[in-house]
C-alpha cells in the first residue's frame, strides 16, 4: 500500500539521518522565488568577478525548472562539518597558514554525492518519480532551497544559518519530479546583529545580505587566477585558501557542534600547517599533499602565490630563506608575489636584489616583477 504524503515525508528524512545528515527537509520546486532576480543583479553589477560560469548559466540557475524542467520537489538536506576550536584563534599564528575549515578534511562532494544517491534510489523506490542528485557542481542555487526548505535562513553574509547547526554545514539536494509534501520556510533570525559584516578584513559586503565576491578573501584566494590585488594583500593576513570569518562570528554558533562525521575531521598537517614547508612545495608535491582535499583543485600556482602573501604578512624575517627561491620561480603568478613578500619582510635586501637584477641581463617580464610586485 502506497504511503500517505506525511508518511512519505517522515519516512525520507529518517532515511537521510540514516544516512548520516544532520537535517533534512523538503520545499517545492516549481514555484516562483525571487532568488533569480538577486543573481540576475548580482551579476549585472559584476560582482562575481572573474566567475564567468555564473554568467553562462545564469538562465538556467534561475530558478529549479530552469535547469530541469520536470522538477517538482527538493528534498534538501545538511551535513555537519563544524570544526572542534575557534577558527579564528589560528589566524594569530602568523608562522602557518590558515586554510577554511570545509577544506582540512575530506573533499566533501563524492562524500555527499554518494549518499545523496542512495537517498535519490529511495525516493525512486517509493514514489515511482524521477530523481537527480547536486552538490554544488550544478547550476542550481542551493541556499534558498535550503531555505524555503526550513534548513535554515541566508544570513547577512549570504549564507546558510541554522538554529541547530549554526553556519558550519554542507548541502546536498536530491530534485525529483514527485510531487513532496513541502516544509514551512525558515524565517530570518538575524535581528540588528552585525558581528559577520563588521568582521570581515576586506569588507566586502556592500549592504547586509550582499556580498561583492572580489572583494572577498575566499574569491581571491580559490577562484581569482591573477595576482592578489594590492589592497586586499595586508588583510589577507596568513588566510592561504578561503575565509571563515563572517561564519565564526555569527552567534548561532553557540548552538553549533563539532563535526561528527570522520571523513569530514581536519587532517592534523592541514589544521595549521607551516608557511616554509609549504611555500617549497613543487607540483607533485602539492599534488600529493592535497590528494582528497578540496584545495587541490586551486592548484600549485594560486596556492603558493597565496603561501607569499602570508609570508609577506608574517612580519617575520627568519621567514626570508622561503621566499628567495620562489622569486625565480617557473611562474611568473609565484614570482610576482614573491617579489611583494621580499619587500615586506626585507625592504633593504629587496631593494639590493632589485638593483641587481636590473643590472643584469633579466628579461623585460621579471624586470616588470620587480616593479609592479612590491
């Protein structure tokens, strides 16, 4: 006998908990929201910066049946990555490199993609409907689903906060073109609070609820493929791929608690690795380090060129001997920020170097380095 809607809906979100999420719920997808609009205008004003994938896909990210037109419901669920200390605590420790927390442990996407299809394979089972299965690969705009599921509300940093959960989890979302009982949306929690914009080194939120992503650290350091620009390097601090300031501000994460899922613990080397034992890494050894993680996929170049800006902002001199051998690195994305760290931390021996190497026979590209690096 066919299970009623309720039951059908009770019985999902168990099987989602089963799976090892922490949250599940459900909203419809084939309704109208405005959350289109905001990117729409988000991009006009270019603030996706060098993303140029939001702007290819922009008519389709604009709403659920855009992409597929079949999609009626969203079973949306969350999985708890919350670190077991203060991110922030480690941002003092100017000799390592702070990477996010999402990025220290397992890549979360074959994880959650795995088990999001075995939720996929019960809807399927159950209802007869089709089903198709996202984690943040898609152009499918994940947060306000979550929202109009009652996962939790998109904060004035733009994203995800859970009463329960606080801003430390993962979404995963299984489409279907079952017709789901859906969940009553979370409503806005966030009150007069501004701990997350007033936080934030570079400022990047214009206005509560927008964010410009070129002026954010976590744009600049995993999706900017150029040089760091100038103004935001100082604020970078030791922040070597990603940025989790405005979420550890916010309150509700006195709610929140450490991740319980193993493949999701920081790896001990990543919690707060060395800036010198890093900036040596060639591309094997980035490659090998990095196997599993998120942060390979920014690769050898952009990690490294983000290595020298925390070298550079280390304040550290005994820092020197990691900078000299990346100033005649194969990149010129490396050398360039090479060239900023020397000055920073050495402004006498930079000065030296650069007349040296003016006095020489460099090529015009690093005598440019040298000019525009520093």
């Amino acid at each position: 006998m066919a299970e009623t809607p309720a039951a059908l809906e009770s019985t999902l979100k168990a099987a989602a908990r089963a799976l090892g999420f922490d949250a599940a719920g459900i909203a419809r997808a084939d309704e109208a929201w405005e959350a289109g609009a905001r990117l729409a205008e988000f991009v006009a004003k270019g603030r996706h910066g060098e993303m140029r994938w939001m702007e290819d896909t922009l008519a389709r990210r604009s709403a659920p049946t855009a992409m597929w037109p079949e999609a009626r419901a969203a079973l949306v669920v969350a999985m708890n990555y919350g670190p077991d200390h203060n991110p922030l605590d480690t941002l003092t420790q100017r000799q390592t490199g702070n990477i996010s927390v999402y990025a220290r442990g397992r890549d979360y996407h074959d994880l959650i993609k795995s088990r999001l299809k075995q939720l996929a394979g019960e809807i399927a089972a159950l209802t007869g409907a089709d089903v198709k299965v996202f984690v943040d690969t898609a152009p499918l705009m994940e947060k306000p689903l979550a929202q109009k599921a009652g996962l939790g509300w998109q904060g004035k940093h733009t994203n995800l906060v859970s009463r329960d959960l606080g801003s430390w989890f993962f979404l995963g979302i299984v489409l279907t073109s079952a017709a789901l009982v859906p969940d009553a949306p979370e409503a806005d929690h966030c009150g007069s609070c501004r701990a997350c914009l007033d936080i934030c080194p570079t400022a990047a939120f214009p206005a509560p609820y927008q964010l410009d992503a070129r002026r954010c650290i976590s744009y600049l350091t995993i999706e900017h493929a150029g040089p760091i620009p100038r103004e935001f390097r100082a604020a970078m601090g030791n922040r070597i791929y990603g940025c989790d300031d405005c979420l550890a501000a916010c309150p509700w994460n006195k709610f929140a608690a450490a991740a319980s899922e193993s493949a999701l613990f920081a790896r001990a080397e990543l919690k707060t690795p060395g800036l010198v034992e890093l900036a040596a890494l060639d591309d094997a050894s980035f490659r090998e380090i990095f196997s599993g993680s998120p942060v390979k996929r920014t690769g050898r170049e952009r990690f490294v060129r983000n290595v020298c800006i925390a070298l550079g902002n280390s304040g550290n001199p005994e820092l020197l001997p990691a900078v000299w051998p990346l100033l005649d690195d194969a990149s010129p994305l490396v050398r360039g920020a090479a060239v900023w760290a020397l000055a920073r931390l050495d402004a006498a021996g930079f000065a030296e170097e650069k007349a040296r190497r003016r006095a020489s026979e460099h090529d015009s590209t690093v005598t440019e380095e040298w000019d525009l690096g520093a």
